[in-house]
C-alpha cells in the first residue's frame, strides 16, 4: 500500500460514514479516493454537471445552494466537517441538483463513483450507513420546509441559535459562534440579511441575547425558547 493510500485511509478513518468498515473495505476505497485541498471560496462543482463521485468534508465548510436566473442564490444546507456532498446525484445517476462552494480553506475527500458503488455491493454494512444518512438529509430538508413555511422569522433564528448548541447544554446562559456570515446563515433560513440582522436587534432588545460579531451570548436558554413560543 503506497503513503498516499495510507494517508486517504486516515482521512477515511476521521469519518464517521467510513470509520467502523473493516481494514479491506477502508483499503479498496482508498484506491479510488483523493485528498483535495481548497484554498478560500471555491466551487466544487455545480448545478447541472455530471456528478463524478463523493466528496467527504474533513475540515473547513461547503456551502450547497440553489442558484436563482437573476444571480442570486438560496443557501440549502451548511456542510460541516464529516459531511457529504454530491450523494443524491451520485445514487440517481444523474447530474448535481445543487451547486457547492467552500465558505474558507477546505480539505476534501473525493471519492470516484464507481469506489462507492462497488463497495455498496460488497459491504451491507457500508449500506446501511449511506441509507442512514439519505435519511437524515431527508428529516433536514422536510425540517427546512416547515421552517419556511409554519414558523416566523423570529421562530427560524431561535430555532437556529439553539440548534447550535451542544447536546449536553444546560439552562443559563450559553455562548453561540455562528459558522458562517450572517448573510449566509439568513439564506438558510430564508430571510434577507436586513431581516435577520432586524431579528437579532429585536432580541438583544428585548435581552434575550447579546452579539458581538461571530459570537452570540444568549442570557438564559430556557427564557429564549419561551420568548420564541410567545412571540
């Protein structure tokens, strides 16, 4: 096995979609995977293209997004690292639904279409995690549409900012870095950046957080989510 396998096998091993296959299985991958290395914003690829693999995030942030005829865009979906990028394409056999771009330096591991779906005939195992994952993305895209669709603006950046906490967070305060611009968290969630920024001013108003750039105090977590109900 050759330094540059061994290298992709670590990457594949910091991964929770890789990290409980069997020494093989990590090593036939490994053959058809590639480190990549993204310096700032960059597309990987866009909507429409032929889709030629998986991408894994090892570290940095992918933004996915639906680009609008006027030049504008909605963001989907922010990918942290151990997200994946390109599966739906990849498992339809068709070109990429969404376009994705890195939000700073980013590592990547690509891995070629014909790795992963040859090892999807030999390793149940492997399946049954890309069949969990489908999953999870289908509960976040349904999630997303009650969001913009039965929840106001405040009830998105609430919902949003207590997502963001750890699970083992306890009622108080809390500190919240947001992951990325806030016109980029407000696509998410679609709203513009003027509403958003609005939302925020009201709740520090109402002293129910404090911002200070990237960083979000909220005062007490309990008292938030029942301003959220309330309002």
């Amino acid at each position: 096995m050759t330094k540059v396998e061994n290298s992709v096998i670590g990457l594949l091993l910091d991964v929770p979609l890789f990290g409980s296959m069997g020494t093989a299985a990590l090593a036939r991958l490994a053959v058809g995977a590639s480190e990549v290395n993204v310096r700032g914003k960059s597309v990987i690829f866009r909507r429409g293209e032929a889709c030629r693999g998986l991408y894994v995030v090892c570290s940095g942030q992918v933004k996915l997004t639906l680009e609008a005829a006027q030049g504008g865009e909605q963001v989907v979906e922010l990918v942290a690292p151990g997200g994946i990028l390109g599966e739906t394409a990849l498992f339809l056999d068709g070109p990429h639904v969404l376009s994705a771009e890195t939000l700073s330096d980013t590592v990547l591991l690509h891995v070629t279409k014909a790795a992963i779906l040859s090892e999807l005939e030999r390793t149940p195992e492997f399946t049954r995690v890309i069949i969990t994952i489908l999953s999870r993305r289908l509960e976040h895209v349904i999630g997303a549409l009650e969001d913009c669709t039965l929840r106001s603006g405040t009830e998105r950046v609430v919902g949003y900012l207590l997502n963001q906490l750890s699970p083992d967070a306890v009622n108080g305060h809390a500190m919240v870095t947001l992951p990325a611009k806030k016109g980029v968290i407000a696509s998410q969630l679609n709203l513009t950046h003027e509403h958003f920024s609005r939302i925020l001013r009201g709740l520090t108003m109402a002293a129910m957080i404090e911002v200070d750039g990237s960083t979000v105090r909220i005062r007490d977590v309990d008292q938030l989510r029942t301003h959220c109900l309330q309002s």
